[in-house]
C-alpha cells in the first residue's frame, strides 16, 4: 500500500473543477458580483473614516481566487458597473461614486492578481494562500487610500490614517478565514 500523495494540479482554479460551459461562466460571474454586493452589506462604520469595514474586501479576493483571473475581473467589474448604474450594493446600500469608489477599483485589479496566484496553486496551502490575500490587499489599498485622498481632498498621511490603518487587523483575520477556507475546499475536491 502507497502512502504516496498524488500531486496536486496547478493551472486550475476551484471553478474550473465545474463542467465548462458558457452557462457556468456567466452563473459564476453574476454569482460573484452578487456575492460582493451581499458581503459588501456587512458594514461597519469607522469612527473618523468616510470608508467602512465590509466584508466586501473578503468577498472580492474569494471571487478573484475561486473564479480565476479572467472571471474574477468580470465578476468585479460587472459589481462595479451595477453600483454605478444605481444597484444600492455598495457598502452601506450605496450606489455611484464616493470617496471610497478607488477600493472597488482596486478590488478589480486585485481579483485579477489573486486569480492569477490561485490558477498557479497559490491557494492550496495555509502560507501561501495568506501571502496571496496579503497581495491581493496591498492592490486595494495602492489604489483605495490615494483615490481616498484625491476624492476626499486629504494629505497621503490623513488617507493613511483614515483608510488604511484602521483596517490592518480586520484584514489579517479576512486572510486567515481564506487560510482556513481555500486550501480546506481544495483538500474535500481532492476526496
């Protein structure tokens, strides 16, 4: 009897693992918009912050590395594109262009980084998948905090202050849910 374990298959994200068709991209697609817009409902006001906590951040690095980089950015983006158009799915029921309008920009470019790492296999383990979350929300916030200040009329170091440090801790526990999450779904799909 082998105890040898067969190597995990890089090259594919989670939703590739579901037969492919054009009706599965666009489900998978509009389910990850839905998914951001539903999250991005988890809102929690910052005292001194025009940005929010939500869980929107989470759901958009979840949709970029289970869809993969082509339908994550769509995903994103069509998320983008509805809240524009009037969908009340921004954080705090919002719709249109706030000053926090540059963290759903980020979240686009984000979605593509992660899905690139994930169709790499970067999460399949606890480790790299956290450094895969930590890339995907330095891409938020080096778009997020200066579109921040632009929109907002601050100073780099007042963005900082409003919208980047108050978020460090809830985001470490957003990678270490994904640490649990990712490499767990890979270990049932694997079964």
């Amino acid at each position: 009897m082998s105890t040898a374990v067969a190597p995990r298959r890089t090259g594919q994200v989670l939703a590739d693992l579901i037969p492919a068709s054009r009706v599965r991209d666009v489900a998978l697609v509009v389910g990850g918009a839905a998914l951001t817009g539903l999250a991005a409902q988890l809102s929690v006001p910052v005292p001194g912050s025009p940005v929010p906590v939500t869980g929107q951040t989470f759901a958009a690095l979840l949709v970029g590395t289970t869809l993969g980089a082509r339908r994550g950015v769509a995903s994103l983006a069509l998320y983008a594109l509805a809240g524009l158009a009037g969908l009340p799915w921004f954080a705090q029921g919002t719709s249109g262009i706030s000053v926090s309008f540059g963290y759903i920009l980020g979240m686009i470019l984000a979605s593509a980084a992660v899905g690139a790492l994930a169709r790499r296999g970067a999460d399949r383990s606890l480790l790299r998948t956290a450094g895969t979350m930590l890339v995907g929300e330095a891409i938020i916030y080096a778009i997020g905090v200066p579109y921040l200040a632009y929109a907002a009329d601050m100073s780099a170091s007042a963005a900082i202050a409003a919208g980047l440090t108050p978020f460090l801790l809830g985001d470490a526990l957003k990678a270490a849910l994904a640490m649990g999450v990712l490499p767990t779904a890979w270990k049932l799909v694997k079964r």
